[in-house]
C-alpha cells in the first residue's frame, strides 16, 4: 500500500476527507486522511491504530488517537484558514 492510498475499516468512526478537530489543538480544523501505517524492515505493514490529519489551510500532517477527535461539520470552520472561529470562507 502506498503512503497515499491510507484507507480506513468501514467500521470505523472517521473516513476519509471527513472534518475533525483534535484535542490539544484549539480551534482549528483537520481532515481526515486514513489510518497510520508503519513498515519493518521486510517492508511489510502494519496498523498503529492511530488516524492521519492534515490541518486544514496548511500541509502539516498528524497522527492521533480516535479518542482524540471530535467530528465537525462543514459549516462548523473556514474552508480557507480552517479556524471553527473565523466566519470567512464558511459554507452554509
């Protein structure tokens, strides 16, 4: 599996390209991208149980645990800066 190609278990609670915020990290939106995956040595693969973000508005990539997000819906941010304060950019 490619590192892009992150999927995640129907069963689970976030998919791809849903909206999160994460604890510890106020008022900023994330999108979900798939489920961390680490490689051994033997190039084989294996689940951390922790999900993939990226921030919305910025390239950073992060990996949390499912407990430490909170679903959001579209109109909940700015689709620009990504901040759940900023009115710009919000979709109704």
């Amino acid at each position: 599996m490619a590192a892009d190609e992150f999927q995640l278990d129907p069963a689970h609670a976030f998919q791809p390209g849903d909206y999160v915020k994460v604890r510890g990290y106020r008022g900023v939106a994330f999108t979900v991208l798939g489920l961390e995956v680490m490689y051994d040595d033997n190039g084989d693969e294996s689940l951390t149980g922790r999900v993939r973000v990226r921030m919305v508005g910025d390239s950073r990539v992060f990996n949390e645990w499912p407990d430490e997000l909170t679903r959001l819906e579209r109109s909940q941010f700015c689709s620009d800066c990504g901040q759940t304060g900023c009115g710009h950019g919000r979709e109704e």
